[in-house]
C-alpha cells in the first residue's frame, strides 16, 4: 500500500476514535463510529485476496448494521428526552438498542457470529487492530451509558460471551480464530463487572489489549496462522517459543502473570456484590479458556513439526521484522501482576 495512503487511513482510525472519545453528542460519536469503520475497511482489503475482500465486505455489513441502530436508538431517545446527550440515557428502549448495537460492534456473544470469520480473513498486522484499537471507541460509549442500562441485559451478555469464548475455542486450529473467541471472552468478563466498577473494566481492557498485541505480534514474528505451523516455532526461535507459552497462559489468566490480576479483581467485586454463582461460572468458562491456551502451548513446546523432508526449510524467521514493540509487550504481558495495588490507584 501506498505510505501515503496508509497514513491517511492510520490518520482516520485515531481520528475516528478521539471524535467518539470527545463526544458529549450522539451524532458526534456516530461520526467518529464511522469514520473508524470507514478507516479500516482498505486496510481489510489491501490484499486482494477472495478471504480479505469476503471479511472485509461481512464486517462492513455488521458494522453498518450496529451504526443504524445506534442512530435509530439516538433518536428515539432524542425524541422522548429532548436532548442529545449521551449521558441522558433515559429511555429503556434506546438504551437497549443502544447497548445492542454496542455488542454487535465489539463481538459480544450471542452478537459475536461475524467476529471468528473476519479475523481469520484478514492479515496479522490488521487483525490486531481489529482486536485491540477498534474496541476502544465502543468502549468509551458504554463508559458513558451502562449506568442507565438494565444490569440483567449487561450480565447476560457477559455471561453469554465468557462461556461462547471458552466452548468456541475448542476445536478451533486456525490461530486467528483462538484469538477471536479469546477476544469475545475478554470483552465478557469486562462487561460484566462494567455495571459495579467500571475502573476494573478499564484496567482488564488495558490488559486484554497489552497481552493480544504481544501474541499478534510474537505469530507475525513465526509467520504461523495454523495450529499445525507451531510446532515449527522452537527450531526459529527457543526463547521466544518459551515466553510465547507464558504469554498464552497469561490470556488464560494463569497466576502469576499479568492475565491473572483483572480476573481475580472481577471475581473479587462480584463476590462483594453478592454474586457468588455468577463469579463461580466465569471462574469455571476461564478454565475452558485456560484448557486452549494449554493445548497451543503445548503443541508449540512439546511436539514434532508434521513437515516431510522435502517442505520449506522453516527454522529462519524473517531479519527484517522489529521486535522492540514484541519485547515491550510480552515483558508487560507477564510481569504486572506484583504491581497491581499501583495500577489500581492509577486507574482509581
């Protein structure tokens, strides 16, 4: 792609996502919605390939779907307040829609059937901001308005989502695919506990975004996208291979590493909100999860590569690949969690 043209689209996500942030107007943080979907979709597509283009035209669908209905559910609530403020969520039947149309936006089960598709279309480098930064400008909008939602809507939804994260990653050997049932996992357990505190929901979003970087970037750095290609991955690098397994437990929220800390804090509020049984079933769907993340651990530490003599020599990563941002987030991946008192204080 064009440099150009790359930075204009680079340009538009992150305008895209400061309008929303900015925004104390619906029509404003619809704009900023837009313009980040708008943003995305060449980079989707930039390939040419019949899977990128099949991704990229089900995620303009999806996306231009949740878009309607958040202008459907602005205006009927325009319509009954009298006002466009975002924070004036009045109306039950908008915040419903609203939070929605949100769901459907960041892959929320039972909304989360284009998620696992279009990532595995796409490439690495435009999976990971699929994964990470296009999560953030929903995420600002439901900051804003999950006080006025129904909390037995938000807790279904979160619930929904940990046990169809764990379930669909099971059987699942395309690499993309994990990650997008790890990524629909996440965003439950941070909608879950965004009703009764929110800045545990930031703190497991900022995470969740640190530890999916690091794996994005660690299979870049292997050029494996299949299950079956790990096996590969100690004979290119051993050390990387074996902090890779670490940062996959860490996703699975396997003490003491980083994942382990926003899992615990969550548990730990609903346990003081007298949700005992709901804090047992995401304590019981992050073993699903964990179960996994085990099994590409182990298929990349403690197996054979199936490939016959005559395939590809695979042991030679590719030398024109950075590994300063690698190394900064797997090192942030896997050692946060002694200093999580001064992280809560941050985000407090």
């Amino acid at each position: 792609m064009n440099p150009y043209v790359l930075m204009i689209l680079l340009s538009s996500l992150g305008l895209g996502t400061t309008l929303t942030f900015a925004s104390s107007h619906w029509l404003l943080a619809w704009m900023g919605l837009e313009i980040n979907t708008l943003a995305i979709i060449p980079l989707m597509a930039q390939h040419h390939h019949p899977r990128a283009i099949e991704a990229s035209t089900k995620y303009f669908l999806t996306q231009a779907t949740a878009a309607a209905m958040i202008l459907f559910a602005s205006t009927t609530n325009a319509w009954t307040t009298g006002t466009w403020e975002i924070t004036n969520l009045s109306n039950p039947v908008a915040a419903t829609m609203f939070i929605v149309a949100l769901a459907l936006k960041i892959g929320l089960a039972p909304m989360h059937f284009w998620m696992p598709e279009v990532l595995q279309g796409l490439d690495l480098l435009t999976g990971l901001i699929l994964s990470t930064w296009q999560k953030l400008a929903p995420f600002a909008l439901i900051f804003q308005t999950a006080h006025s939602v129904d909390p037995l809507l938000l807790t279904a939804l979160g619930l929904t989502s940990t046990l169809v994260g764990g379930w669909g990653g099971l059987n699942q050997t395309q690499l993309r695919k994990v990650l997008a049932y790890s990524s629909i996992a996440h965003m439950g357990w941070m909608i879950i506990v965004i009703q009764y505190a929110p800045q545990l929901t930031l703190m497991a979003l900022a995470m969740y975004i640190v530890m999916t970087s690091a794996m994005f970037l660690t299979l870049k750095m292997f050029m494996s996208t299949k299950l079956s290609s790990l096996a590969t991955a100690w004979s290119k690098g051993p050390t990387l291979t074996a902090v890779t397994a670490l940062t996959l437990l860490s996703l699975g929220g396997l003490p003491p590493l980083t994942g382990f800390m926003p899992k615990w804090l969550i548990m730990q509020e609903l346990t003081k909100q007298d949700l005992p049984v709901i804090a047992t079933v995401t304590a019981l769907t992050a073993l699903i999860s964990l179960y996994f993340y085990l099994r590409l651990c182990y298929a990349m530490t403690l197996t054979v590569s199936p490939h016959t003599i005559t395939s590809t020599t695979p042991w030679r990563a590719q030398p024109n690949q950075t590994s300063v941002p690698l190394a900064l987030f797997t090192t942030t991946a896997l050692g946060l969690l002694p200093v999580t008192p001064t992280i809560m204080m941050l985000v407090t």
